[in-house]
C-alpha cells in the first residue's frame, strides 16, 4: 500500500498515514525478490527495534501513537500521582498526575 500510494498528496497529508508508514518501518521491511516472480517481499522483523536496538519507542498501537512499551508493563501508559494524604487530614486529594508514556 506504501508503495502504491506513496505520490498522493491528499494521503500522505494524514496522520493516519504517517502511523501507517512508521508501523510499517517499526515492524516490517521490504526484501528483495527471491523467486517471487521478480516482486519484493514484504518480512517482519524478528524483534521491532529502532536504530539504537531498542524496542521501547516503537509504534505499539496504531490507533494510540503516544502509547509505549516497557519490559515488565507491556504496552500502553504510566501514571506518577501525586495526594496530600495524612490521618489528621479531614480530606485527602490527588494533587497531581502526571501521565507518561510506559517507555519512560
């Protein structure tokens, strides 16, 4: 598909098809014929990793590109929260939250 509508101007505007090229470079690559009738054969990648051989900052979720990755989370979020919290206290808040990706 990358290659048969790579020239539409009006595509390759879209978010969607910026997701659909990174999920496409994250997790596969394109080898060169072996038989197949002269045409290039689309390959996943044993283990999707960037340019560093990491895996963290790869696309997880095409439909939530900010998502990340973590070892012993998996895939999605992490969230810092922050409470004033004491026995004394008449009422106890979360003050802040901070959400980040599970890479970080």
């Amino acid at each position: 598909m990358i290659e048969r509508f790579v020239g539409q101007e009006k595509l390759n505007g879209r978010s969607t098809w910026h997701v659909l090229v990174r999920v496409f470079q994250d997790h596969g690559e394109l080898k060169p014929a072996q038989g197949n009738q002269g045409k290039p054969v689309v390959v996943l990648k044993e283990k999707a990793t960037d340019h560093a051989g990491q895996s963290s900052r790869m696309l997880q979720n095409p439909s939530d590109p900010e998502a990340g990755y973590d070892g012993h989370k998996g895939a999605g979020y992490q969230l810092q929260l922050a409470q004033s919290y004491g026995e004394k206290n008449e009422v106890n808040l979360v003050t802040a939250c901070l959400p980040q990706s599970a890479a970080l």
